[in-house]
C-alpha cells in the first residue's frame, strides 16, 4: 500500500521517471544547495534521496537569488541511456517581470557524473523534455506575459531540441493556453496510442491548485480538454486530508500499471497553514475507454492510502535519528543556502566528529549564510544540537534554528552581552512585516556558563513550538514562551500565499563583524513523533 505523501516535508513539484526496473522522483530545491532531490524507489512505496546533482558553481550558483526563488520544477526522463535532467534557476519572481533560465544536464547514472549545463531559454519557468517515438526531443516551459494585459501564464511554448547542436531550434510556438481554471504552468508532454496527452498545473500553487489534462493527434495541437478538465485536484474538497494538490507526471510499470505523482500540502489542523511546505504524493490513475487517465479510486480528489503496484518490496534503511558529524562529509539530510562555495560555510576537517560552521552574513542574507539545516517531514517532532562557541560580541550568534526564510524562523541563539558575556536569545521573525523586523521572546538574555558546551533543544507539536536548553545535556530548561510554529509557513507573508518552501531546522552561526567567528557543534538529533 502506498501511504501519501510519499515524500514527507518540502519537496513539491515531483517529476516522475522510470528507468528500468528502477523509479525516480526529481522535486524542487529553489535556493537550498544542492540543487533538485532525486528519490529512489523499486516498488512506489520506500523511497531514499540517492542525489542532488547540481552542486557545482558551474551548474548552479544562487548567490543573490530572493527567498523561494532558485531551482524551480525540475524534470527527469531517461532515454538513449542517458538521464536528461531540466531545471530553472530563478533570478526574480516579485513585481511584473520573471527572470526564468533553463538548463539541460545529462547522466549515465543518476548517480553521474552530471554534465555541465547547456543553456535552454528563459522565457518562462517549468520546462520540460519529451523524448518522441521518432527520435526528434521537444522542449516545452510555461510562457511569462509581464504585461499582465490578461494573465501573466500566458500559455504552453513548445520547440525542439536538437542534441547534436546542443541548442533549441525551428519554430516556437504556443499550444495550449489552458482551461478556464487558468495560471497554466508545469507542462509535460508523453505519447500513447497516436495521441500526445499533455498535463499542466493550474489554478496557482495553492488551494485552487490542480493537474489538467489535454490531448491532440498533432505535437502541435489544437489540444482539447480531459472530459472533467482536470484530472486530480483537491480544490472543491476542503476537508480533504491532501490539499493543493497538483503538479506532477504519469509513469507506467513494465506491466502496464498507471500512476500520476502530484504535489500536496497537509495544512495544520483548524489552519489554512502548512510548515511542511509542498509534499510528494503518488496515485493509482486507469485508462477508460475513451482513453483518457482518471483517478482509479474515483472522481478528482487524491487519496492518502492508494494501492501499489504488483512489486517485490523494497525497503531502504531507515535515515538516522542521530548524526555525529564523523564521516566526513555532510549527511545528505542537510542542505544549506545558495552558495557553491560551501567550504566558507563549514568544515568537517578542521575538528574532527564536529561541525563547524564559519559564521558569515546576517540571518536572511542571499549571500553567504552559515546555516546547515534539515526538512521538518512531521506536524510533531524534537531536535537537539550541543555547540561550543565563544562569542566576543553581540554581533556574534550561533545556534539551533527553524527557519523559513529571511522573515520567517525561530532563533535560539549563543550571543554576548554588552561586556562579552555569553547569554543566551530567543529570536523570530514572524513573517507580518515586509521589511523583516524581528522579536525577541526574553525580557533579558539569559546568562550563560562563561566557557562549555551548551545544548539546545526544540520541540514542536502542531502549532506550538517551544525551545530548552542544557549545560548537560540530561537536565533541561524551558528557554522563553511557546512560540508559534505555523509562521513557518508558504501561506504566511504578503498576499497570503508567495512562498514555495517548507521549514527547516537546523545549526546556524552568525557573525555580522566579518572575523567568520566559528561555533562547532557535536552532533544533531531529530526525532518525529509520528503519533501524536
């Protein structure tokens, strides 16, 4: 059976590729480094991250990329046995203009080496390729119109792609402008029996989100519509435990199986908010008679319990509740922010078994921010951290953060004082003001040991997070008030919904005198409390 999501915590916009015997799903990263997560499964139900594959400045470099802007709806296909990997690097996403580069990588492995980039177009964001039944590859990518005389998602462009040139060629052209539900983006082009389908996300990436489907005889159109429009959408369904839903691709077993991934969200029970940010799910989709795809449970709205496809299973290990930091590189749980410069962030050498993390600009920065962090995959969950850290100034901060974005975390930071003794701050920003001002939940900074270890803790249920700390680790101290989780939110901010990642928590370290003053930290526990 598989149980949605399938990929828990932030990552929406899920291509879908089989290769073999083997399944991928490739989702969005926007300004976490890496770029774009690839999950691995046999069976459709156990999934494992098996890679980023941008992570190189040659393929990706967000320094100065805004919040939620970065890697935008990758797309992966395998043919002519090579993995074909197409994403956006965002440059701007606010006001009437977008700026949307497309690039094409390419692997033997879905482990790599992963090429360098080949530039596309950037007429627009959410491309895709389609491999054709003769040979010839089509590229396809949502239209930008920033004159907003009608709608800015002005349509599907399509034009081909020629591998020898390395380069787009002929004749653009738009053909598909979408159903009445609008904000037509995430195309993807397959073939069946002479018809090209072609589906699309509409309806805007929140509660109104949904996969539309279309079809023609001619990769040109004139496209006509599914017979419900859409194929799955939680739009008219409010009390459906997945929400938003839409924005994903069809993959077929080797036996003729049919299922569709899409993007959810479950939001906070009683809210209209969701921390988790955009997740993955799978559905078990048919072909009627009229060839069209339907929902093989019925109607539009997905399900959380769907059944699987007739395969072996095949578990992975579980992800470690704990790590060390002694293996020498980064357990691939973390990521960090924009940068491909990561070795100015932090080190796994200069101490061994411990992190260290150089602090560099202020929290929010879109430049070089030490902040190493992991999904919250769970409405419940605790995480622990023990950092050694001698601040010599209030400009000085490390710690164990949940974070957003630049106007949205919670902050419980090692700082100094105004004598340069260590206190300990509680510090938020609550995402209600467009210029980032931040709150700081203790009357007074709480003194600390002059010198030691200190551990920091967080436990979070549903909309109730509240920190702790130990000299210790064994006898623990509430630190400040219960803090509001849901802040960590896409829908939180400016016009409701503008935001497309989930929250983070992690280690950070801060240091706005410019000395890159370092904080090590031992280890990084994180624990969901599923059941609650």
């Amino acid at each position: 059976m598989i149980r949605n999501p399938v990929l828990p915590g932030f990552n929406p916009d899920p291509a879908f590729c089989r290769a073999g015997d083997d399944y991928y799903i490739a989702t969005s990263t926007f300004e976490w480094y890496p770029g774009v997560q690839i999950h691995h499964s046999r069976d459709l139900v156990n999934w494992r991250l098996v890679c980023r594959p941008l992570d190189r400045p040659s393929q990706l470099d967000m320094r100065g990329n805004p919040d939620s802007c970065g890697v935008w709806a990758p797309a992966l296909t395998y043919a002519d046995g090579l993995f074909w990997l197409i994403y956006t690097d965002v440059k701007r996403r606010l006001g009437n203009f977008k700026d949307t580069h497309n690039y094409l990588v390419t692997a033997p492995s879905i482990e790599g080496p992963w090429s360098d980039p080949i530039y596309m177009n950037s007429s627009g964001f959410d491309p895709s390729l389609f491999h054709d039944d003769d040979g010839r590859k089509w590229f396809v990518n949502m239209v930008w119109d920033h004159r907003r005389r009608r709608s800015s998602f002005d349509g599907i462009l399509l034009q081909e792609y020629s591998p020898s040139e390395q380069r787009l060629v002929g004749p653009i052209r738009n053909i598909f402008k979408g159903s009445p539900l609008g904000l037509v983006e995430g195309p993807h082009l397959w073939k069946r029996n002479g018809w090209y389908y072609l589906t699309v996300a509409e309806g805007g990436t929140s509660y109104n989100h949904a996969v539309t489907m279309a079809r023609s005889r001619s990769i040109n159109g004139p496209y006509e519509l599914h017979p419900d429009m859409h194929l799955l959408t939680s739009k008219d369904a409010p009390d459906a435990p997945l929400q938003r839903a839409g924005h994903g691709f069809y993959v077929e077993t080797p036996t003729g199986e049919v299922f569709h991934t899409h993007l959810c969200s479950r939001p906070l029970p009683g809210t209209r908010r969701s921390p988790l940010g955009r997740e993955t799910a799978i559905q078990r989709v048919v072909w009627k008679e009229d060839g069209w795809l339907y929902l093989a449970h019925g109607g539009q709205v997905p399900a959380v319990e769907v059944q699987g496809p007739e395969l072996p299973p095949h578990p992975f290990p579980p992800e470690p509740d704990r790590h060390d930091f002694d293996e020498g590189q980064l357990p691939s749980v973390f990521q960090w922010l924009r940068t491909p410069e990561w070795e100015r962030l932090f080190s796994l050498e200069a101490r061994p078994g411990y992190l260290r993390l150089y602090g560099r600009e202020s929290i929010g920065s879109w430049f070089e921010q030490a902040l190493v962090a992991r999904r919250q995959t769970e409405w419940s969950c605790s995480a622990e951290t023990v950092v050694e850290f001698a601040p010599e100034t209030y400009q000085q901060l490390a710690g164990l953060i949940c974070y957003y974005d630049r106007a949205r975390f919670h902050y419980l930071a090692v700082s100094a004082d105004d004598e340069g003794r260590r206190v300990l701050q509680v510090i938020s920003c609550l995402g209600d003001h467009p210029d980032a001002l931040m709150t700081y939940a203790l009357d007074s900074d709480l003194p600390l040991p002059a010198r030691g270890p200190v551990h920091l803790g967080v436990d979070v249920h549903l909309a109730d997070l509240r920190f702790r700390w130990s000299v210790d680790g064994a006898e623990w101290h509430p630190v400040g008030p219960v803090l509001d989780a849901s802040i960590l939110s896409d829908e939180v901010g400016p016009g409701g919904h503008g935001s497309f990642t989930g929250a983070f928590v992690g280690m950070a370290a801060h240091d706005l005198t410019g000395r890159a003053q370092p904080a090590d930290f031992d280890f990084f526990t994180y624990r969901a409390h599923r059941n609650e």
